[in-house]
C-alpha cells in the first residue's frame, strides 16, 4: 500500500518552505521571507499530504531566491563598522530593486535620482548616517 | 534589605504593568520570594489586576490607597506604614495550593493631585522650585524605602511621563527594567528613559557609562519576531544593556490579566506564555543572583 503522507524535518522541511513560498506569485517578498523565517523557527516537523505537488523551482520559474530586506540592520552595520563595512555588506546585493526595498523596509530615505546600484548603495550609506543623528538629536 | 526592581518607560503602551505583574508572580512562586508590589501609576491597572475592582474599590473607600500612604506619612508621623497593604493579593498559588506572597499597595487615581498637594505644602518651607522638588522627591523615595525590612523584592510599577513619585522609584531601584514594544517611537523612548535613570544629559554622556554598569536593562515585549523588530532591537541594543528574553506577542499572555478570582498555578495562569516568563525570571535572577534568586 502506498503511502499517503509524509513527514518532513530539517533540511527538507526548509526545503519545502522555500519552495512552496516562491511558487506563490503574489506574495511579496517582504512577506514571504518574513513567513519563511517563522516556519522554520516554529515548525519542527509537518506531515504533508502525497502526492506533492509539482511546483517550478525557483529559477525554472525565472525568479530569484526570496531577498530579505531584514538580513542585517544598515545601522547595526554602520555603527559597529564604519560605512566601508556597510558598503561592503550592500556589495552583496546585486539587483537595484532589492537595494530599494532593502532601504524602504529599513526606513532609509534615498533620494529619486539614485537609480543604479552604485547610487542606490552611496545613497544607503548616506540616508543611515543621517537616521542615526536623526536619533541622537531627538534624544539630546 | 529588600531589593527594589522598578519597570519604568515615560512611553505608555509597553507592558509595564503587566510586567510587573509577570514577575510578581515568577518571584514568588519561582523564587519563593516576599513580594511587595507598589502601583504607582494612576491607571492601577496592576491594582486591579492582583485584586479586582471591588477590592480595589474598597481600598479607595478605606484610605489604603498609595495617594493616601503618600499624604498620610508626608510628615512621616504615621505610626504603622503596613496599614496600607493588602497581603496574599492575586489569583496564584503555589505548589501546595496556598495564595503567593505577594502584597500590594494599592494604587490611586488620585496620585498626581495628591503630589501637587506636597509640593505646595513643601513650598511653604522655600521659595527655590527646584529644592522644593528635590525635597518632594527625597521625602516620597524615603517612603517607598519604608517597607524594605519586611520584603525580598519591592516591585515599583511607574507610571509614563514624569513625576515625583516616578523619580523617587527611578532613584531608590537597584535596578530598573525598561519594558519597550519593538517600533520606531519606543526606540525613542528608550533612548530617553535611559538619560533619566543614568542622570545623563544627552547620548554622548550616556555613552560614557559602560552597558554593564547601567541600572536599567531593556526587556522587548510583545514580540512578533518580524524582521522590522528584530532590527529595531538590534539597533535599541546598541546603545543600551538589553535581555536576551523576548517576550512573544501572545494571546496567552494578553488572556491572563482578567481579574479572576479561581486560584490557579502559574503554568495555568500564563499557559503557552509561561515558558517565556521563567525565561524571563531565571535571567532577571541570574543578573542578581546575591539579592533574588530562589
């Protein structure tokens, strides 16, 4: 007889995560990333319903790994680090669309003109330097 | 010699009283501790959620109010400051059934009034507004010490915003937890609080005083775990001295603060969210292993 469920752990667990998030096309990254990191921190194990379902992959669907604008704090990164420690973290983002969203969720303001990376990174640079004397003042 | 642990954040909205209230009962029934628990905000929301509305009432009508012990011993001659407590206050009980030590003072709608009538009765001995505070605030902080040979822990719920009594807890605590919800306008508030609590008068002054050798100690509460918060706290603990417990934003927790008169155990009381409470507790005791650990 063959079965009707699995379950899942660990890395196929995550895996599945991953997979069954990117596949919902009207999620916003944002979201999705915030939903995938409490899966995996609330969820030891599932058991889910056989057959899975065939869903594309991540890059047979022609998108990227979900971006997590929350990875790390710019300002975190700035304080402890100096701004050749953020730029060297911003480097790791490629794409300008994930740098915009990175600065939106933080609340980082960057001015309209900054439209390529290079412009997107310096502006992030700059806009968390003034957050962060934007709070001194408001505490002096 | 009665440790004295103040919950303080001029924002209101954080958890202050239900933290209170929190460890109140961890102390007791974790630690095995004599608790006193002085409600010195307006609202009495811990007052009315240790003893209920009628009993509260009561303690209006009776003149047990912390507005009253404040009046009353002004003058500090009054004989007998236990009058004003209410003891084995509380829907907790411990292991063997019996209601936990814990005792309260109630609190008074009427505190601000009742601390303007002291500083106007204090002005009448000088013209300088300033000796006239200090004199206020000196007098109310020696009568929250009043209590300290008969407790283990004196918990002091402050009230948001500033006043004489706020000082005087912020001033007599060994140590000063800081409730704040992980948002913008708190990270604000925790900023400010802190200045207050080290006597600081801006952030480069703050700075100059090392994160373990602060008084206060940050607690995030109601805690969804986004990724908004986790950055919001991560920049809060930066600047200031922060607990590795997180209290979740939780149904549970949120459900227990009903006046409800069943005795129950604390694991009953706080149900899913009382991992995170004696997450809570045993790292507050570990900080001050010497002076209320069980």
């Amino acid at each position: 007889m063959s079965k009707t469920t699995r379950q899942m752990s660990g890395a196929s667990l995550a895996k599945y995560f991953r997979e069954l998030l990117a596949a919902e096309q009207n999620l916003p990254a944002e979201s999705g990333a915030s939903l995938l990191r409490t899966l995996q921190a609330e969820l030891a194990q599932v058991r889910v319903r056989l057959p899975l379902p065939v869903r594309k992959a991540p890059a047979e669907a022609g998108s990227q790994p979900l971006f997590d604008p929350f990875a790390f704090s710019t300002v975190v990164v700035l304080t402890k680090g100096g701004a050749a420690a953020l730029l060297e973290k911003l480097n790791t983002i490629a794409s300008p669309d994930d740098l915009r969203e990175l600065a939106r969720a933080q609340h980082i303001a960057i001015p309209a003109g900054a439209d390529t990376a290079g412009a997107l990174r310096a502006a992030i640079i700059d806009g968390t330097s003034r957050r962060i004397a934007d709070r001194k003042a408001a505490a002096s | 010699m009665a440790y004295f642990l103040a919950v303080a954040n001029r924002k209101g909205g954080v958890g202050k009283s239900t933290v209170s209230v929190m460890l109140a009962h961890a102390l007791a029934a974790w630690g095995g501790q004599r608790v006193l628990m002085m409600d010195l905000d307006s609202q009495c929301n811990a007052s009315l959620i240790l003893m209920g509305g009628e009993a509260w009432s009561a303690a209006r009508r009776e003149g047990r109010t912390i507005s009253d012990y404040f009046f009353d011993l002004f003058d500090e001659t009054h004989p007998e400051p236990r009058d004003y407590l209410v003891h084995q206050t509380g829907d907790v009980v411990d292991q063997a059934g019996k209601p936990l030590r814990i005792s309260l003072l109630p609190g008074s709608l009427m505190l601000e009034d009742v601390q303007g009538e002291l500083y106007v009765k204090e002005a009448r001995q000088s013209k300088d507004p300033e000796t006239v505070g200090n004199r206020v605030r000196g007098r109310l902080e020696r009568l929250l010490r009043r209590f300290e040979p008969n407790f283990d822990v004196v918990i002091l719920d402050c009230p948001p915003g500033l006043s004489f009594a706020a000082l005087a807890a912020l001033k007599a605590a060994d140590r000063v937890l800081v409730p704040f919800r992980p948002d913008y306008v708190s990270q604000l508030a925790v900023d400010r609080v802190a200045l207050l609590i080290e006597d600081r008068r801006n952030g480069e002054h703050l700075a100059e005083v090392p994160l373990d050798q602060r008084r206060y100690v940050c607690l995030a509460n109601s805690v969804r775990e986004t990724g908004r918060e986790r950055l919001l706290i991560d920049e809060i603990a930066l600047d200031h001295p922060m607990l590795a417990t997180r209290m979740p934003h939780s149904d549970a927790i949120a459900n227990a603060f009903d006046w409800d008169p069943q005795p129950k155990s604390i694991d009953q009381k706080y149900g899913a969210g009382a991992a995170a409470l004696r997450r809570l507790y045993d790292e507050l005791a570990a900080g001050a292993a010497h002076r209320i650990a069980a």
